[in-house]
C-alpha cells in the first residue's frame, strides 16, 4: 500500500509492507553539482505534485573498495546526480512522536552509501523507532581541504541532513526533540566532531559511536591528499580547477592516491579537518548522552584478509614501534598476555587499543554526561575474520540475513535480539540497560553465549599507553 507524507518542501509517496512504511532517496539538499560542486550543502528547490519515494537514490560518487574487502563489504552502485538525500522507516506516519535514529554511515569519508542493504531500518521501525539513514558527500568532493572552497563539505551535509529532520520528522511520527545519531567507523568519527560543533548545536540529544573515536587533523595535514592528487593531476590544488577535471579521472586518481590505505595501517586519506567554523579548535565537552564502543579485533578486517597478519615478521613489528614510538615494555606486556601469538597479531591488538579502545576510554573518563561503553567480542568464521571491524552493524540492525559475508549464514540471532535491544533501549530513554561508565569502568560485552558486563576490561594494557 502507498502512503503520503508531506515533507517541507513537497509530498512523498511511500510505500507500507508488515506495519512500516518506507521512503526513500528524499531529498534534503540540491544535487552537489554544476554550481554547487565544492560548496556548502545548498537548500532543495519546493517541487509539486506529489515526488515517489519509492527506489534509493544515488550514491555520492566513489569507487568500490580494493580486493578482497570488496567481497566482504559488497556495496550498491547508484548512478545520478542527485545523492543529497536519506530514507525513512517508521511504523506510524503522522502520529508518534517516536524517538528517532539518524544513521551516518562509514567507509574512510570515500566509500559507503545509505542504500546498502544492511542499513535497513525495518527491524527499528519495528521496535518503536523512526530509522533515518543518510547519504553525505565523501572523498575529494566532500573532504578534500582546498583554499578556495569550504572545509569539511561532508560534514556539512550531514548537518544539513539533521536540520531537516529537526523540521520535518514530525510528519513521520518522529520526535523532534528526541534525536539520536548512531555512526560506524567514519560515521563514528563525524558524530564525535558534530557533538562539538556550534553548527549542530541542539540538532540531536544522543548519540551512538561505533568503532570510530574524535579524530581531527589541521588544515595543513588535511590538504596532504588533496596536494597529492593535484600532482597527479597536473593541475593546481584548487576546488575550481578540480572541479574542471572529468569526475571518473578524478575518481581514478583518487583511488591511486588512497586506495590501500586504512585506519590501522595509515596511509593518506581523508580526515575532518579543524576549521575554526563547523569544527573548533578547542572544542566544549559535549553533553549529550553517548553510548560508545569498538570490536574486539578490529584489525582482523584489514590484516586477516590478504595475508598481512602472517606477512609481519619481528622486524616488522620492531620497525612498527620505531615508527610509532611505542615503548618497548607495552610490546612486552601485550606479548605476555598472548603467548605464542604471531607478530601480525601482536601489532594489531596494539593498533587497535592504540587508535580505538584507548581514545574511546579517554573520551568516557572526560565527560560529565551519563556515557555507556561496550565491547563486541563475538568472532566470525568466515576467512578467520574473528571479532573484526564493522562484524557488529548485522547485531545492530537486526539485520544478519544482510551481514553474511561477514558473519556466515549461522551468525547468532539471540545476540542480534540483545544488541538491537540496547540500542532501541538508548534511543527511546537513554539507559541501554547496563550501568553507566564510573570508576569500575563498566564495559558491556556482547558475545554468544556469554553477554554480559565486565568491570575494566584489559586495564593493564590499556594503562600502559599512559
């Protein structure tokens, strides 16, 4: 059965299937194109009639991820212009008000879309919550650090996105006034940097980081890419002359420049930049409730695949903690509690404390608003990608049918039934049904069997970074 909505700038049509209804691809800003490529996010032209939001729309322009993550996060490929724009589910149009998740998905600011599977909103609808997920620009378009054109694009758009669901949420049986923003990843990173920004300041109440911790370079540091591309290019580090460049030569050459890199290993990338503008260079403590965690073995994502955990020799490791500076008796301790374990996985338990479980632990020790930390330890068979980065978004969304080439078709559903539950739970009250963070440092583990909260977690290890 269809169904209308009006939104603030014209009706939609929808479509009812089992209680929720769903639309999709509205549009909350103009297409990033023409006069509009490389600015701030610009409002979307009133349309008559009524507009079907039936189908997903376009993907922000991108390439797909690099063998053999391709294979292991598939992703849908949308072509048109018009990809400003995010999807609803809720089971009661018009009515509620209901708490509200706005999705901001990950991919490293270059990759990911709304319109893949696994973000389906339904299993929320069903539970009581609208799902919003959204598109945002990423890559060069939407991060790239240029002199004439404004920083943090992608951010921009995801602000934009929250505005319009502050002002027209309502109409889909949404709460206005009870928003949470839930990201993975470069989700997570981008949530961190809005709950400090004046911009968004009032947009959303509480918010969800999963696997993504505050992360902000300088100017300077941010236009390390965009000067990298620019030399490939042949052409100025400018937005105008960029902007000039056919977009699949652009995407080419992105991908040349940042392809292999990812968030354990490094490499150059696109980062959220300080701006003095979207982002502050001293940044308040942000007072929102948050509910904040990472996987157990986040680097199996990025070592297991193609063979780099076993590729890391001792020296290897040795030249990795010149590299990183980390002090010899933190590599003593870590290889003490994992006797026998290979040097690849030695670096990657310490990446991962290093750049994820540590600074989220330092964010929860700083703030004065009720914060809730977890940890997802359930390992997936499949390739021994065990309890790797981006394994718990099936968990999350009740959606494991979709997750499979992470999970394997016989991932456990009563730890997805537990999961959802904790983050409908913070959503509706802002209790996830464990204890908030104190001196004990309660940590919710979610694994099968054996869910349950544990008291400060690996805490020698994680001292040892002090």
């Amino acid at each position: 059965m269809d169904i209308i909505a009006t939104t603030c700038r014209g009706k939609v049509r929808g479509r009812v299937r089992g209680g929720v209804a769903t639309f999709l691809a509205i549009p909350y800003a103009a297409a990033p194109f023409g006069v509009h490529r490389f600015r701030a996010p610009a409002p979307v032209e009133a349309w008559e009639g009524v507009r079907d939001a039936l189908e997903y729309g376009p993907i922000a322009p991108q390439r797909p991820y690099r063998p053999p993550l391709d294979q292991l996060i598939p992703e849908v490929d949308i072509a048109g212009e018009d990809c400003l724009h995010l999807n609803i589910w809720t089971p009661d149009v018009g009515g509620g008000p209901l708490p509200v998740i706005v999705w901001i998905h990950g991919g490293s600011l270059r990759n990911g879309s709304a319109a893949m599977p696994l973000y389906d909103g339904r299993a929320f609808a069903r539970d009581g919550v609208v799902l919003v997920s959204i598109n945002y620009r990423l890559g060069v378009e939407g991060f790239g650090v240029f002199t004439d054109a404004p920083d943090n694009r992608g951010l921009l758009d995801q602000i934009a996105a929250l505005t319009w669901v502050k002002e027209t949420i309502a109409a889909f049986g949404g709460d206005p006034a009870r928003v949470t923003v839930c990201g993975e990843s470069a989700g997570a990173v981008s949530i961190a940097a809005l709950m400090t920004s004046p911009r968004a300041a009032g947009l959303f109440h509480r918010a969800i980081l999963q696997s993504g911790p505050p992360q902000t370079v300088t100017r300077g540091q941010g236009a390390k890419t965009v000067r990298a591309m620019a030399k490939e290019l042949r052409v100025p580090a400018t937005a105008e002359e960029f902007a000039a460049v056919d977009r699949e030569r652009l995407l080419d050459v992105q991908d040349a420049v940042v392809g292999r890199a990812d968030p354990i290993s490094g490499g150059p990338g696109f980062h959220i930049v300080v701006d003095d503008d979207v982002v502050p260079a001293d940044p308040p403590l942000p007072s929102v409730d948050l509910l904040l965690g990472c996987n157990r073995e986040e680097y199996r994502l990025w070592f297991v695949p193609g063979g780099a955990v076993d590729r890391i020799s001792r020296l290897t490791l040795r030249l990795a903690l010149l590299k990183f500076r980390i002090p010899g008796r933190v590599a003593r301790l870590y290889r003490a509690s994992r006797p026998g374990a290979k040097p690849g996985v030695i670096l990657g338990e310490m990446a991962t404390d290093l750049l994820l479980r540590g600074p989220l632990n330092r964010l929860a020790d700083s703030r004065p608003a009720r914060t809730f930390l977890y940890e997802f330890a359930w390992r997936s068979p499949i390739l021994g990608l065990g309890a790797c980065h981006a394994l718990e978004i099936g968990f999350v969304f009740d959606n494991l049918r979709h997750g499979e080439s992470l999970t394997g078709p016989d991932a456990p559903q009563p730890l997805a039934d537990a999961m959802h539950r904790a983050w409908v739970d913070f959503a509706t009250s802002g209790d996830p049904g464990w204890s908030a963070w104190d001196a004990r440092r309660p940590v919710m583990v979610f694994d099968h069997p054996g869910t349950g909260t544990v008291l400060a977690p690996r805490q020698e290890e994680l001292r040892a970074w002090l």
